[in-house]
C-alpha cells in the first residue's frame, strides 16, 4: 500500500498512555478526568438508553441538544444560532475538525496553523491534499505575533486554524487576538476553523471570548466544541460544529458519510444536562482553576520552571534544571519508566522538532493524584 500519510506514526497520546500503563506510572500525559462525571448525567444515560432511545439518531443530531446547544452559544456570547440549519452534533470535536477540513481544503491549498499544534490538524489537511503552513508560536507565554502571521500569505492561503484556549500551550487569546484575526479573515478572504473544545476553561476572570462573539469572523468560521471535554465524559466522543448555514449544508454532506450520526443515548443526556444544571458548564473554569493553582502550589518547591497557564487543563514545566542534557522525549520516557509519572514532550506537537526543554502534564485529575505527582516530581 502506498501510504497517505507516510510521516505519521501512532499518536502520541496512545504512546504515552501505553507506557504509563505498562510501567505503573501516574498518566498526565494524555488528557482526560481520572474523576467521574456527574451523576445525574450518567443516570440520564442510563434511563435513556433503557427506555429505547438506542437507534440511530437524526444525521445533524438531537433536535433537543441542537436546542440546548443553541440556547448555550447565546448564554456565553450573545450569538443567536439556528439549531436547525447552523448546529450539527458529531463524534467527538475530532470529527467536527476533520469533517470542516475536508470541506474548506482544496487540493493545493495552504492552511495556516499554529506551533505547537494539536496534532490531528496536519494529517487531515493533507488528505485533503492541502499544504500546512506552520506558524511557531514561542516560550513562554505563545502569543501570536500577527504581523508574522500577514507575512507568511500567499494567494494559495486559504484557511487558517486557531486554537483558544490552546492546547497544549494553555495560551487564550485576548480580545485584540480575535479582532486580529478577523482583519486577517476578512482581508485575505479566508476561512477560519476555530477550536474551542477548552473554551469554558479559561481563568483568573479573563473574558470568555470566542469566534462567536465576532459578527464578520462568525461569517467565515466553524466553531469547534467538545462535550467530552465540558461534561469529564472523553470517552463519549460528542461533540458538535457550528457555522453559518451554507457552511453547515456543505459540512452535513461529509458529516454523513463519515459517521452519519452520533450516540443517540448520550445526546439525550446531555441536552438534559444542558437544560437542567446549566450551573455545571459556567463553574468549569473555577473549577479547573483550583486544580491549577493546587498543582502549582505543590510543584512550588520542585526545580521545574511552570509556565503561564490561562486556560485548559494543561501544565507546562520546564525541566532544563533538572536534566538539560535529554530531549524533552528522553526526559518523558525516562519520568514515566524510572519515577512513575507520564507527561508529553511538547517537541511533537512542532512541525520541526523543538528544542525547548518542556513537557505537558494533565491536571484534570483528583487532588490526590496530583499530590503524590507531585511529591515525586518535587524529588527531582
Ligand atoms: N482539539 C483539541 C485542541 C483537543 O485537545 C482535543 C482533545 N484532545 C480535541 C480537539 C478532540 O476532542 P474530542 O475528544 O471531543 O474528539
Ligand atoms: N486531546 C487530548 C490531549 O491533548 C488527547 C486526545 C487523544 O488522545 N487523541 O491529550
């Protein structure tokens, strides 16, 4: 077989969530709750999927959920969406981003991202037979540099992909980065994917903002969102896109041959969700915030440098104090294998390799299990 994308291996997600496993380790590296989700939303789940609901559900989604996603959107940035021709519920923010890539990549096109990025972007836009364009963003605080950005243009440009909150940098954009990019979006005729699967992670009383809250960037954009990220349920993989209807009749066309649908008992436990305990999406960002400040707290005395973290459930460490000769995969390998934590090497989510001393490590996770993380990398 001759290979689509030759330069991919195993993500590294799988790779470090193996290691951890097979050496016993504390896994921060992959991201996901190590707590359970709430109980309400597992019992709808539950009654839902006993009471029949168990077939497939509409192609766009729960009407119910479009619903409650809608009310939502205009809850956290006064943006009015249709349910019925601007919202469609899919796999996972995984699909949504793969199905809007498909759709906006022609082949030739260049696509500007940003580095580090997450790393399902690349592969889905050169199966689109698009070229990623690569931004680097740098240590220590990532801002976007946007006279950069203009610089790197060509009349090949044709969409540009964001990520605020960013994982894994845990940068979020402030309101000039947004008004920034709508000039960029406006001005070059691009279109815009925004992933925001973090976006009700966001700290220290900044402002939620959003592709949402820009009309004329709203206009060119699919708005990428994560319940497993909002609701601690990864493993659900739902998710949802919203984009102006024209986009959206476009995005449907591939949706439906990639999944066609979603799991339809889920769907009904999260528009439950959504409409009985709103409370639970608005208290995420304190939520997260305690378990960043408690983690900090008690790296305080280790040799580790943390980086700024504004958003996500993502910690950044330097290590260069404390073993400036590894790599930051050696560095990985050897925490998981010899001290019982696993993070991530933040070289990979780099187009060209990086070789900043820095690693990822999760804090969505019980304080307990951040403490005795912790405790080990305080030893260091
Ligand atoms: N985008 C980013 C930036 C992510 O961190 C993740 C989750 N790892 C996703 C997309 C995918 O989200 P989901 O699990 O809903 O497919
Ligand atoms: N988004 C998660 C992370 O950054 C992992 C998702 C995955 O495993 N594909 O850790």
């Amino acid at each position: 077989i001759v290979s689509k994308l030759p330069a991919v291996g195993t993500t590294i997600f799988s790779q470090m969530s193996q290691l951890a496993a097979e050496h016993h380790a504390i896994n921060l590296s992959q991201g996901f709750p190590d707590f359970a989700a709430n109980p309400f939303l597992l019992q709808r789940l539950a009654k839902h999927s006993a009471e029949g609901l168990n077939q497939y559900a509409p192609m766009p989604g729960v009407p119910m959920l479009r619903a409650q996603i809608a009310a939502l959107t205009a809850r956290c940035y006064q943006r009015q969406v249709c349910a019925d021709n601007e919202i469609t519920v899919t796999s996972g923010a995984t699909e949504a981003l793969f199905v809007a890539i498909q759709m906006l990549v022609q082949p030739g096109d260049e696509v500007l991202l940003f580095d580090p990025a997450y790393d399902s972007y690349a592969p889905a836009i050169q199966l689109a037979g698009g070229t990623p364009v690569h931004v680097r963003l740098q240590a220590p605080d990532y801002q976007v540099d946007w006279s950069l950005v203009s610089a790197v243009m060509t009349p090949r440009t044709r969409l540009i992909i964001v990520n605020s909150p960013h994982n894994p940098t845990g940068m979020v954009f402030k309101e000039s980065d947004w008004l920034a990019l709508q000039q960029l979006v406006l001005t070059h005729q691009l279109y815009c994917i925004s992933d925001e699967v973090y976006e009700h992670m966001v700290f220290d009383q900044a402002a939620q903002l959003s592709a949402h809250c820009f009309a004329a960037l709203a206009a060119r954009t699919v708005v990428v969102s994560s319940f497993g990220k909002t609701f601690h349920v990864t493993g659900w993989k739902l998710g949802y896109a919203i984009a102006p209807p024209s986009l959206t009749a476009e995005f449907r066309k591939i949706h439906q041959y990639v999944t066609f649908a979603s799991f339809t008992p889920a769907q009904y436990a999260i528009a439950d969700m959504l409409q009985q305990q709103p409370e639970q999406v608005a208290e995420l960002g304190q939520f997260y915030q305690q378990k960043r400040d408690f983690f900090a707290a008690a790296l305080a005395t280790s040799r580790f440098t943390l980086l700024p973290c504004a958003g996500t459930y993502f910690q950044l460490l330097d290590y260069r104090a404390i073993a400036a000769e590894m790599t930051d995969v050696q560095f990985c390998q050897w925490l998981t294998t010899e001290h019982k934590v696993a993070a991530i090497p933040l070289s990979v989510f780099y187009q060209q390799g990086s070789t900043d001393r820095i690693i990822r490590l999760c804090f969505a996770k019980e304080q307990h299990t951040l403490a005795q993380a912790a405790e080990i990398l305080c030893q260091l």
